[in-house]
C-alpha cells in the first residue's frame, strides 16, 4: 500500500466509476448519506444521555456525527497538503485528492461511523449479544440454538458490533432495495475499517479489540481492502492492518466524545462550570501551542457571562486544539501510518502531551458514564432489546412455528424478510437488522404494544 493505490473510486453495486459532474466522487459519498434513512434514524438513538422527557438538549447519534464530521473534514484537510506534498507532482490525480477530496471522504466515513449501532447505545449492543449467549442451548424444532450456526456465524451474533454493523446498513441488498446498499465508493468504506478483521480474529490489539465485518459481508470486505491495497495481516482467522484515513476518522469521533459528553453533562448540572471550564483549558494550556493565545482566551472567558455559552467557547478552542495536535501526530507518523506499523492511535499519542485527557476521561466514566439516568436507560434498553429478539428470533428457526409465531414474523418489515430456503444465519440477521435499525422510540414501542403494557387501540 502507498498514498497512490490506498484510493478507489469503484462502488458497491456498481461495475464502474460513475462520471465526475459538479460532484466529485467523495462528495456523492457524503451527500448520500446525508439523504439516507439510515442516518436520519440516528436522530432517536441515544448517545450518553436519556433523549424522552429531557428539558435540556443533549446530543443524540445524529448531532454526535455531525460534529464528528465536522472535526473530521478540518483533520482531512490539516493533513491533506502535506501528503500531496510528499506524493510530489507526478501523481496529478492523487495529488488532486490529497489536496481537495481527502477532507470529503474523513467528512463521509465519519457520517457512517455510527450508522451501525442499535438504540440504546452500547447496551443495546450488548443486549443483542448476550440474547444468543444465554439462549444458546434452548431447544428449537428438537436442535439447539446453537447448533443452527457455524463457529464463525456464532462469534458474530454473541459478540454483535455496531462497528460491522455499519458495514452491512451501508453495502447489504436488502429486499426490494438497490444493490449494492448507499453504494459508496471503496475509499470511504475503507475509512470506517477501524477493527479490519472478523470477529473470530479478536485479540488486544487495537486494531483487533473488536471486528469489523460479519460473515455474511466477507466477500464486499475482501473487496474494499483488496481495492484500496490493505496489507493483510492473517488468513485464517481473516485479518488486515488498518487503512491510513481510519486513523482521523478515529481522532474526530475520540475528540468529540471526550470534549462534548463533558458539556451534556455541565447542562445537566452533572458537572460543575468549574469542574468543565477546568478540564478544558488544562488540555488548552498543556498543548502550548503558538496558535494558542492563552491570555485573551482567558479575557474572553470572563467577559461571557453565561456559563453555556462560555464553556461553548472553551469546548471550541478545546476542539481546535486537538485537531491540531492529532494533524501534527499523524504528519510526524505518517511513514508508519501507510505502512501498517503504526500501533497507536492519534488521541493516545496527543494524551501524552496532554495528560489533562485523562483526567477528563476519569471523569467521565465516574460522573458521566456510571449516571444514574446514563444506567437507567442502559437497563431499560437491555430489556426492551432482548424482549423483541424473544420474539422473532425462535419463530424463525422453527420449522414448525405456532400460528402466533407466524403472526409475530408477519410484523418484519419486507426488507427484512428472508426466505425460508436461506440459512439460520442470514434469517436471523434479517432480524438483527430490523431491531438494531430500530430508533429508541420505536423499540420502546413495539416492545410495549406487543407485551400488552400499552396496547395501540388506534384505527387504520
């Protein structure tokens, strides 16, 4: 792999590049998931905190990916230059990128980072995982649960990942819908391959610690790295070393979460100003960067007299801040980073300059994370989730089902349905992919009307 052949503007569903217009390929790539469904149910998935009956507003999936793409563009273009710089003029087309297409595909695959992930956040996740894993020797048409699934096809639904998950919403051919899924180009599936292996091949490795596609995308995954020239790591269990543009779509979500979980939780009053205003500006001062003028932030500070709007103003000079030291990091790195030998992540190698991110990290998992409103919705959520996965998953399998086991399939969307003739496997991933695409609401709902708490009376 080289900064040259790391890039493809071939499509999912599509056997050739489409003509440029007044779009270039990466920005198709950003607009189509702006318009798509998939994203927009990112407006009712719960990020941290509780979204029903809130009086103040915190940031859903949605608004987190926004400002990820947002942090991602300037990463994409801080470091743009400089490669284009080290291409040299030969490579016309690639330099072309480097210079004006890299910040549009950081920007898309940071839209597309979360679109894999269930409601409720990271317990609905482990909600779907653990429904297998407890279920796995009930008996189902006279066999177990566990016996319907290949090795490989097992270790994906008992350690279901919203980061594979992302993968299948964006390149499946669901029923009745086009081939080929959003059919993005390569180079931006490519960027979204934060853990490129299966989920068989989990180690502790960072760019093992979680997998990146499930069984039934292998053939579209060996597409996207062999395309974009990802040096392959292991075949059996299949594993890649990450592609170069991860790396900032990983800074710009690591930079949000870590900046703006902690101004949720100062509107919430789980935060003092003072404990915010603190973590923010010792990260600013740590960096002591030039740019950085620490004496009129300070000035600026005390003329705001509302306190949202000046932690506002800190979480942006926070933000800019790191962009600019995960930018200097990758530019220091980037021999290693094309190569496959880079073994960090940009956040990690920013922490040691700047060791307040631990502090704020500390602080979030003992203030943010293990809230009580954080943990009520992260029980609830594990509940409603098994609950629907009760429900369709058993009738499935059954060769036999009850009458109101057929019933119950009925409810699955045509998109989700599969033939009977197919695999346990792909049925059951039918089901997987209606209730991890369900918004928080919808979940809530359809759990409530068919356990009988509250029954919809209402006419067609």
């Amino acid at each position: 792999m080289n900064w040259v052949n790391c890039i493809s503007a071939k499509r999912t569903g599509y056997s050739y590049t489409i003509s440029p217009t007044i779009r270039s390929d990466y920005q198709r790539d950003y607009d189509r998931l702006i318009f798509s469904s998939a994203f927009r149910r990112l407006q009712n998935k719960t990020q941290v905190f509780p979204l029903p009956g809130s009086s103040t507003f915190v940031h859903n999936r949605l608004t987190h990916s926004l400002e990820v793409a947002s942090v991602g563009r300037s990463l994409g273009a801080a470091v743009g230059s400089s490669i284009a710089e080290g291409i040299g003029a030969k490579y016309e087309e690639a330099c072309n990128f480097y210079h004006h297409d890299l910040k549009g595909v950081i920007g898309a695959g940071c839209l597309a980072h979360d679109v894999g992930n269930p409601a409720f956040g990271h317990s609905g996740e482990k909600a779907i995982s653990n429904y297998f894993i407890q279920n796995a020797c009930i008996e189902i048409g006279g066999a177990t649960m566990r016996s319907y699934f290949s090795d490989r096809e097992w270790a994906d639904v008992t350690n279901f990942e919203g980061n594979a998950n992302a993968l299948r919403v964006l390149t499946h051919h669901f029923k009745g819908k086009m081939s080929g899924g959003l059919s993005l180009t390569y180079t931006t599936l490519a960027s979204i391959l934060k853990y490129p292996c299966e989920s068989i091949a989990i180690t502790k490795a960072k760019h093992r610690k979680k997998y990146g596609f499930f069984q039934a995308e292998k053939f579209i995954f060996n597409e996207i790295v062999s395309d974009t020239n990802m040096r392959q790591e292991s075949d059996s269990p299949l594993s890649y070393l990450r592609h170069p543009f991860v790396y900032l779509v990983e800074a710009a979500d690591d930079i949000c979460y870590r900046i703006i979980d902690m101004e949720d939780a100062h509107r919430l009053k789980i935060l003092s100003k003072a404990e915010v205003e603190h973590s923010f500006l010792s990260v600013i001062k740590e960096a002591n960067r030039s740019d950085n003028n620490i004496p009129k932030i300070e000035k600026t500070l005390l003329q705001l007299q509302d306190d949202n709007e000046a932690i506002g103003y800190l979480r942006a000079k926070a933000i800019n801040t790191l962009v600019n030291e995960c930018a200097d990091v990758y530019r220091q790195n980037a021999d290693l980073i094309i190569s496959g030998e880079y073994k960090s992540t940009l956040m990690d190698d920013v922490e040691y300059k700047c060791q307040s991110l631990q502090d704020i990290e500390r602080l979030s998992v003992t203030k943010i994370y293990d809230h009580h409103s954080v943990i009520k919705v992260e029980l609830a959520g594990y509940k409603v989730m098994s609950g629907l996965l009760d429900i369709f998953v058993p009738s499935l399998l059954s060769d036999s089902p009850s009458a109101i086991e057929k019933k119950s399939l009925t409810l699955l969307p045509l998109q989700f349905r599969v033939d009977s003739t197919n695999s346990a496997y792909d049925r059951v991933m039918g089901v997987i992919d209606f209730i991890s695409g369900m918004t928080d609401d919808y979940a809530i709902d359809m759990y409530k009307n068919i356990m009988g708490i509250d029954i919809a009376m209402h006419s067609v």
